[in-house]
C-alpha cells in the first residue's frame, strides 16, 4: 500500500474530493482509498482545513513510487498484533480482580485460548450500574459498592472515552480495532484524537463481557476481593466476599487491575504484605467553560464540519511546580465521582455528541510523595482523602461540590453565584471559596497558572469561567511494584492497569491488561 500525507480539506467538504488530490499526487488513478488518519490544522485562522493522511492500493506500488515525485507519498506496510500464544489449559483458571479496560482486555485475550478465566467486579453490570449512578446524580444518595468508581466498565465508562494515546505499540492499533468491533464508532480507527463517549462506552463493554463469557469466562458482580492467600511466597487463592458471602477462588495466576479507587483493597493487601510505593500523582479542580468560548479561540468562528473543539494545555511555574489540563470534556459535564462516604470527588464526562453547551476540563497540580505528610507507602491515600474530605465540607453535604467564579478565585473572595456560565455538575454545587478546602501549595499554583493559560487560549481564564472542587483521582497514588515477568516479589500476582500504577487512561490501561496476559502465558 502506498501512504499520502498532508492532503487537505476544507471543513465541509466531502472526503471523495480525497481522490484527485491523490492521483495528482501519485500521477495516476486509484480506485479508492482508505482513511489512515484525520486531524485539524487550525494554526491560520483564516485557512482552518482537515488533514488526511490515506492509504491507496494501485498496480506496479514499486514502480508507480520510484516515478512519483511527492514527498507527501511513501511506502506503508500494515502492522497487526497477534497474541503470541493460540491456546492455553490451566489446572485453576486465573482470577482477575476488576472489569475496567485493564480487566475486560486481559480477560478477552485469555479467554480467546481457552483459559477460562474469572473476573471478579465489586460493582455491578453497566446497566444497572447506569441506573445506581444517575440516582446518586439525581439524588445525592451514594452506593458505595457501585457508582462512577466501582462498576463494569470501570471509572473510564463515565468519562469522555479518549482512545488517543503517544505510545507507539502494535498493541494500541488492535485495541481501538477491538472497540470498533464492539460497538465503537469506527471514525476512532483514524481519528487523530478518537473519543467513544459514555453513551458508546456502555455497549462496548457490555460486548466484550458478552464474547468473554461465551469463550469459556465468567464475570462474577458483586463479588469483591479482600485477601489473597499464599502458599510458599507464591499465591494460592483469592479470598472473595459475594452477595451469599465470603469463599476462597483457588488459583495461581491473580491479576490486580482494580483500578486508581479500590482504597480498602490496596489498604488490605498492604496489610497481607503486598511490597507497595507512594508515586506522584496529580490534584486539582475542574474548570468550566461555555463550549462556544473555547470554539472561538480555537476556530476563531463556529464552522460546520469541524469536530467539537478542544484543548490541551501546561505550564510550569516559578517555584518549581507545573499545571496542566487533563481530561478535557467538550460539549460534556462535570460529575460526582465520588465513591465514599463524606468525600467529594469531581470528574468530567461526555457523550459521543459533545452536544452539551458546556466543555469543562481538570486543571491539576503535580503533587509529589513529599507533599503527602508522610512516607507511609499509603500516604498518597490519606493525602486525597483529606482534600475529598474538604470538599464535601465546604460543599454543605448531600454531595454538593464547592465552586468558585475564576473571577472570584483570583480575588480571594468567595463567590455568591453564576456569571454567565451555568454549572453542569449534579446534585448540585455551593458558591464559596476554595481556598477554604484546597492546600495552599495547589491555590497558589492555580492562580499563578490560570493567567499564564489564558495567554495561550484566549477566554480559558475569563472571570466567569467556574471551578469546581476538588479532582484528586487523575491517576492512583500508589504503585505495586513488579519485575520483568510482571509480577510481584508474591510469585503469580500480576500488578495491572491504573491502579497498580501501570497505566493512565483507557488505552494503556487496556494495553497493560493485554500485556499482563502474555506474561501468565510466557509463565506457563
């Protein structure tokens, strides 16, 4: 197959223009074409255009490239991944604890060679999940045992379902191939920046709970981990709390892809001895916008045919720390997150539309284990509990989040209401000031950031611009160390996915599941 690159669109116009350019290029007809990859070139304002990178087939490749004079057309070979191992018969099936990307990818892979495995999700299926979580939206009223956190799908489901990721593995093209076929929107297989969104998300990874279990798998909700047991320093069991009660799972192959918030599981396994290590993580606020604010500075006019915009932004600043935006949501909602008791958490989420009128992002600050309070290899733990904590304080209870007018942060003085912005975030927020629930350390960054970020974006720090408190679960802020088998200094415990402290965001989350499933096999 022959690559061109850097063939552009204006927005709107249709992708069959593709074909000229592309025999103008090659200097003779092709018959079609496929879809390589599409991004947005929105540097000049006033020549905003879509960025198509193709693949064309065409008689005589060879010969047709050494007469062709652009540089824009180039060989491409098609790469695919292949699981390394076809089949595989264990004497106990592997246990795996947790059902996000990390789980649901290293389940699929085992149960396509007959391993047969076992996924145990203290949460519940997504649809009954959904339901528990828009009651707590609607209500105030949190299930801690299933919510945004705990549940199929993991914490990724209600997010904007970001697939993009800077990692150059064979592993990551199959992975976005996997979700098409289970249901994602197959734009994502050229999209610069593909997103699934929650409402996509949920068919997804009910398809491939759907196809692990006719292989031979089971997903088991409902049931959660509280011990392993151990046999010779290597594991023999899982030790598993169901709706009928505890029992033991015999296996010798335990996955921990529990994700960023299973605290009392981390706490428990520490306890059991389990080698664990604070890592750096990040905290902050989500900050909301009017969409059509963001498009503006982005596009400099609302053009049809152009994808929803959105940001990326950092800084570092005096005094040694860094800012940065994380988990833009545009056209999305800022959402209740939280999964204990008395704690406040924020997140952002969207549907595959990004329909909604606003767009909304974290804004975070790099916190160190240094800046937890102690050495504790759990500190990072109680380090966001206190925030959590915080927030519900301020937020006057019932899970309503604290919020404050960027205006108003800026000031130092506690807001009264809304500008112009009106906030997404259910059950509802309370109009304060944050340097009441925020560590000085994290007010200060913010407020030297948001003025240096609004130069690089006009309006990201316009007056009437809402933060909302507090984010504190952008990565886990512990790691389980492992070796180069993958597991632990506890032989058959494979540390896996975010919460392990492997992985931060659905792509290399689900690539760390399929990475781990490799290792069980290379162990046999």
């Amino acid at each position: 197959m022959l690559k061109i690159s850097g063939l552009r669109l204006s927005p709107g116009q249709p992708e069959s223009a593709l074909t000229k350019k592309a025999q103008r290029e090659l200097g003779t007809e092709i018959k079609g074409f496929v879809v390589l990859k599409k991004s947005v070139d929105a540097r000049k304002k006033d020549d905003i255009a879509l960025v198509y990178t193709i693949g064309v087939k065409v008689p005589h490749e060879q010969q047709v490239l050494k007469k062709c004079r652009s540089k824009k057309v180039s060989f491409y070979e098609e790469t695919s991944y292949c699981f390394p191992v076809q089949h595989l018969r264990l004497g106990q099936r592997p246990v795996i604890v947790g059902t996000g990307p990390a789980g649901l990818f290293c389940g699929l892979m085992l149960a396509r060679i007959g391993a047969r495995p076992i996924l145990l999700e203290r949460g519940l299926d997504v649809d009954r999940r959904t339901e528990l979580v828009e009651h707590f939206w609607s209500t105030g009223e949190l299930d801690t045992g299933c919510n945004v956190q705990f549940g199929e799908g993991g914490a990724g489901t209600f997010s904007d379902g970001k697939l993009n990721t800077g990692v150059n593995d064979p592993r990551m093209r199959f992975i976005l191939e996997q979700f098409a076929a289970f249901g994602a929107p197959r734009e994502i297989l050229s999209d610069a920046a593909p997103h699934v969104g929650t409402d996509y998300l949920k068919t997804v990874v009910k398809n491939i709970r759907e196809e692990l279990c006719r292989l031979g798998g089971e997903v088991r909700f409902g049931h959660q981990l509280t011990g392993i047991r151990m046999e010779n320093g290597a594991v023999s069991g899982a030790e598993v709390l169901g709706p009928d009660g505890s029992y033991v799972l015999e296996t010798k192959h335990l996955v921990l892809a529990i994700g960023h918030s299973a605290r009392d599981t981390v706490t428990k396994l520490y306890e059991q001895g389990v080698p664990m290590e604070p890592k750096q993580f990040a905290v902050g606020v989500r900050i909301e916008h009017l969409q059509k604010t963001m498009t503006l500075a982005q596009y400099g006019a609302e053009i049809g045919g152009l994808p929803v915009a959105s940001y990326k932004l950092s800084c570092h600043l005096e005094g040694g720390r860094s800012a940065f935006s994380f988990c833009v949501c545009p056209g999305g909602m800022v959402v209740a997150a939280a999964s204990e008791e008395g704690r406040v958490c924020t997140n952002g989420m969207s549907n595959q539309a990004r329909d909604e009128v606003n767009i909304n992002g974290g804004l975070l600050v790099t916190v160190r284990p240094e800046d937890f309070g102690s050495e504790h290899p759990l500190a990072g733990i109680d380090f966001q509990r206190r925030l959590e904590e915080a927030a519900f304080k301020a937020g006057g209870g019932g899970y309503k989040a604290p919020c404050q007018r960027v205006g108003d942060f800026l000031r130092g003085v506690p807001s009264v209401g809304p500008g112009t912005i009106q906030p997404s975030y259910r059950p509802g927020v309370t109009y304060t000031d944050l340097h009441s629930c925020l560590p000085e350390f994290i007010t200060q960054t913010l407020e030297q950031a948001l003025p240096v970020l609004g130069k690089k974006i006009k309006g990201y720090d316009d007056p009437n611009a809402l933060l909302t408190a507090v984010e504190a679960r952008s990565s886990s802020p512990v790691r389980i160390p492992r070796d180069s088998s993958g597991q632990s200094s506890i032989s058959g415990l494979y540390p896996c996915g975010e919460g392990a402290g492997y992985a931060g965001g659905i792509m290399s989350a689900a690539a760390d599941g399929i990475r781990v499933a490799e290792w069980i096999c290379a162990s046999i």
